[in-house]
C-alpha cells in the first residue's frame, strides 16, 4: 500500500463502534494454508470468493467541499472522496494482527518507504492513531487524554479477539480487494459523493451536510461556524451520543439538525408549503431537505453560508438545554428542563425538541421557561397515564412554533383548546380513572409515571436520597404468579379479576434494585422482609413517598392495591395539573 492517505480539514474523528465491524471481520477467518473458512453449518471447509473490504474514490485535485483524505504515491497525488473510515479500520486490524502473531515486519506493505504509515488520519485521531502505528509489541492501549477513542477501542477488540492460529496475514491480503474509482479533473465529485453515500451505511447528516456546505474556500467560515462549534474536543462526545427515536438510533447532532430545520420550515417569512413541511420532517431525507429548503426557501446555494452562520447560536442552546444524561441523576422538584429531559430522552419523546429548543433559543426569562417546561411536562404526562396517543405530536408542536407561542398562558390555551382524541388534555377525572383501571403500560411508561411523581412529592428532608430515573426497576407488589404463594381464591371470578387488579397502577412500584427471584413471587411477608440475605422491598422502597402505607401493610390484597392507586391518582393531578 505505496500511497499515503492524509485527512483534510472537515473530517469527523473515525466512527469505530463493533457493530461497524463487517461480519467477515467477526467470524473464524480463513486456514494458514489453503484460505479455506469453516462452514459455520456442519464445519466443512468452504473456498471463499476474494472479500471486497473497501470501495474508494479519489479525484486528482482537492474536492471543493474540503473532503477526507489525500493519497500520495510516486507518481500521483490524489484527494481520498470515499471509503477513507474502512482504510482506516483495515490498517488498524493488520496492525493488531501482525503485532500478535510476532511477524511486525508484514506490516510494511501499509508503510511508505520513510516509514510513515501510509495514511494520516483525522487531527481528533492523530495521537491516538501514531502511537498505535508506532507499536512495537502487542500491548493493549489505554485512552489518554479527551476525545471518544475509537481508534484505540478498535485496536484493542481486534487485539483480543484474533486468534493467530485461525489467521494468515498474507492470506487475508490475498483475499481483500480495495476497489478504487478515481475521478477526472472535470468531474463533479460533490455528486458522486453523495451518490456513492446514498447506497449501503449511510453517513451521519452532519456529515454529508459539512461536506455540501464548504469548500476550500470557506476555510474561515468552516472554523468560527462548525469547527468551533461541533467538533471542539471537550463536546465531541456530547454531539455523537445517540438516543433511540422510534425504531432507530439517531445521534444528538442529526437531531439538532433536525430541529434547526423544523424551526426554519415554520417561520412564516419563509412561506414553506405544507407539502414541503411534511417532507422536511422525514427523519431519512433530512440532508436532501436541506439542500431543497436551500434552493426553493432560503435564496438558493449562493446563501447557503448565511444559513450556516445562523446555527452557532441554536446549537449552543441545544448543548445547553437537552441532556440524555439526565436519566442518571435526580431531576429537581420543581418544573425546569431537568425534568423535561427525563421526559424526552427517558420515556423517548424526541418529537418535543424541535418546539423546546425554539423555546429556550427565544423565551430569555428563565422562571418564564421553566413554567412552559411543566405546561408541557403535565401536557404530556397526563397523555402518557390515560395511554393517549403520540402520533400527531410532531404536526401539533410544530404548529406551536407556527404560531410563535413563547408565552404560558398561551401554551396552556393551546393545550385546552385542542378537541381531537390525537392531541386533547385528558381531564382530572379522565387521570384518576386510568390509575384505577387496568394499564397495560410498557414498563419505561410506568416507571416515569411513578418516579415523576415521587420527585415531585417527596418531602425535601426525605431520609433516602432520589436516585436518576435509571436507577429504579419496576416491581409487581403483588406477583403474576401469586396463585404459586399467596393462596387460591374461591371462585374463578375472583382468579381473573385479581389478575386484572395486579396490572394497575396501585400495584405497581419503583424500586432500587430488581428483587431476586425467589422474592419476587414469594408471599407478602418474605416479599416485604428478604430472605437468606437478600434484600425485599424493605430493603429497596423504604422511604419512598410513592410507597406511604405499602411497607406497613400486614396484607396486600385488592383492596389495598385501589387504595394506592386512588392516593397516586390525587397525586398526579397536583404534580400536573390540567
């Protein structure tokens, strides 16, 4: 590999994570002498087709979108379009593997002939990616300094899991085909970029919107609008967390970008059809929508830069006010973003962002925030205990941005107002019927429910101290299998409306640590006390205020359990009211 690869200015740190890692790259690799591989069905041997590891793109000049990598051989310099994060984990993985089978020199083939290897990496990976290449013993590698070390995690997965008696290096080289595809001098290489990106894993919004956005030269425009802003070391880690929206994973950055545009779709002076408004929130076509919205809203791609400058202030008050995090600490007692977080990336309410965001970039009074915070977090509470529906909230939030609300008293009409079953306010009496009335939450619905109420009304000299929202698992008072412990009834009647009782919320708890087993079905007093030093609820719930009156209980039957569920009710409607 006579090239060396050196990454330009707009590339994010490498994207290693173990699911990255291609299947061939997981399993049994092939035999030392025949490069045959194990049939994982009957362990015959198989000859395998060469394995096309890499596909790669390179132009003869430097993109103008400041793209990744620059190949450098003795006769050509190329700029690397594609395929620069599989380069980068193939080097890593032969390094590992030439260390661990003591044969360091079969390396070379990644080395120029100074030595240096044959790729340079992005300059969030620099050190991290030198001292790997610089090894010269198999040595597990410790992070050091900040950033997200994920070339130094790569490293150390393949380090541990190679076995050099099921790996032949020469073999592996033999068999890895790195198809290349290089560009003319006329080519339009912002087009065959997103091209090849539209097919197989995509990459991250942010990505494929850095790269649409500048060029070389826009360097100082690049610097004081995106570097400083989403790739300074210490807020890396922040902007690449990921949260699950629906059924996918999403990183906090692709969500901002998100929310920014929702934002800027509503605004009136845009005159953003509703047709186009609609398709602007499909989470999958968010980097085509901006180019669309760039081109038929905002004055075409001449002013694309204009829009750019408008993101540093939305995303300062994006990292200031959402927080994932939130799940492992105490939320405060009275309303504040805090436990809006909880709701949002507790209980995966992401649809809320877009709106929240606009209101802490536009409501400058604090105590004027944090009381549309509650308004919102009673708005949606009392949806989630009567098991309302979410599926209109992201067109009923957007149409609060529409409307420019910024203010409680407004928001809070907005919320009466609304007369259709997708977006109304339960009522009082609609909240304590669903806490009398069999729930069939999932569990994440239930545990919300319970520990935002036990935040809330929990006395502040409470003798246990409130854990995050992760520290508590849910617990059945009385079990599912109470039939096994607790005694037959008389009738099958009474069996199957027992059954039903048990699945409301007065039988349900927080807890701080799941009881064993043997606990969890046994009856109330083993269930209460523990057993053979594990602890029971006593153990776990003491002190919570959710729990008043469960621990002292001499028995926990049908009756007890709608007592808890009426006192929790009268509960929820303090902690949200209407």
């Amino acid at each position: 590999m006579a090239a060396h690869d050196e990454v330009a200015y707009t590339v994010l740190a490498h994207g290693w994570g173990r699911g990255r890692v291609p299947r061939r790259h997981r399993r049994r690799g092939p035999d030392r002498e025949t490069g045959l591989t194990p049939d994982q069905g009957d362990g015959r041997l198989q000859r395998r087709a060469p394995w096309p590891a890499a596909r790669l793109a390179a132009s003869p000049r430097r993109p103008r979108r400041g793209w990744t990598r620059k190949i450098i051989t003795d006769e050509v310099e190329l700029w690397s379009l594609d395929g620069q994060q599989r380069l980068t984990t193939i080097m890593i993985y032969f390094k590992a593997l030439t260390l661990k089978n003591g044969q360091p020199e079969k390396f070379g083939g990644f080395l120029l002939e100074s030595g240096k290897p044959a790729l340079a990496p992005s300059k969030n990976d620099t050190d991290d990616f030198s001292r790997i290449m610089e090894l010269q013993e198999p040595a597990r590698q410790e992070a050091k300094g900040k950033g997200n070390h994920r070339i130094v995690q790569a490293f150390n997965y393949f380090l541990e899991r190679i076995d050099v008696n099921d790996v032949d290096v020469m073999t592996l080289k033999r068999n890895i085909q790195l198809v290349c595809i290089e560009v003319d001098e006329g080519e339009d290489e912002q087009q065959i970029f997103d091209t090849i990106n539209s097919r197989g894993v995509r990459l991250t919004t942010a990505e494929l919107l850095k790269n649409y956005f500048f060029s070389r030269e826009t360097v100082e425009d690049y610097q004081k609008c995106w570097e400083s802003v989403f790739e300074v070391e210490d807020d890396l880690d922040y902007w690449s967390q990921e949260i699950v929206t629906g059924r996918i994973r999403r990183s906090l950055i692709d969500l901002f970008f998100d929310s920014f545009l929702q934002i800027k779709a509503q605004q009136k002076n845009y005159g953003v059809s509703t047709e186009d408004k609609k398709s602007f929130g499909r989470v999958d076509w968010l980097f085509t929508s901006y180019k669309e919205f760039i081109e038929k809203y905002y004055g075409g791609e001449d002013r694309k830069l204009d829009l750019v400058r408008e993101l540093k202030p939305y995303a300062d008050v994006f990292k200031r006010t959402f927080d994932p995090g939130c799940v492992q600490r105490a939320v405060p007692r009275d309303s504040s973003i805090g436990r809006l977080n909880v709701v949002i990336f507790g209980l995966k309410n992401s649809t809320l962002i877009p709106y929240v965001l606009y209101i802490a970039k536009n409501v400058k009074d604090p105590a004027v925030r944090d009381e549309m915070y509650g308004a919102m977090e009673s708005y949606v509470m009392r949806r989630v205990v009567c098991r309302s529906t979410t599926k209109n909230y992201n067109r009923f939030f957007s149409s609060l941005i529409l409307g420019n609300v910024l203010d409680p008293d407004v928001l809070c009409d907005e919320f009466a107002s609304q007369e259709d079953s997708t977006t109304q306010m339960p009522t009082d009496e609609e909240v304590k019927s669903a806490f009398t009335g069999e729930t069939r939450y999932i569990n994440l619905q239930t545990r919300g429910i319970l520990y935002l109420i036990e935040s809330k009304e929990r006395l502040a000299n409470s003798s246990t101290v409130l854990l995050g929202f992760d520290g508590y698992s849910l617990e059945h008072l009385m079990p599912k299998k109470w039939r096994n412990n607790w005694g037959r009834l008389a009738t099958e009647e009474g069996g199957c409306n027992r059954d039903a009782t048990l699945l409301t919320l007065g039988n349900l708890a927080i807890i701080t640590q799941a009881l064993n087993a043997s606990i969890r079905d046994a009856g109330w007093v083993t269930k209460k006390a523990g057993k053979n030093g594990a602890p029971g609820l006593e153990g776990c719930a003491a002190g919570l205020t959710t729990m008043d009156g469960v621990l002292s209980a001499a028995a926990w039957d049908e009756e007890k359990i709608h007592e808890r569920a009426k006192r929790l009710a009268d509960m929820a409607v303090r902690v949200w009211p209407k």
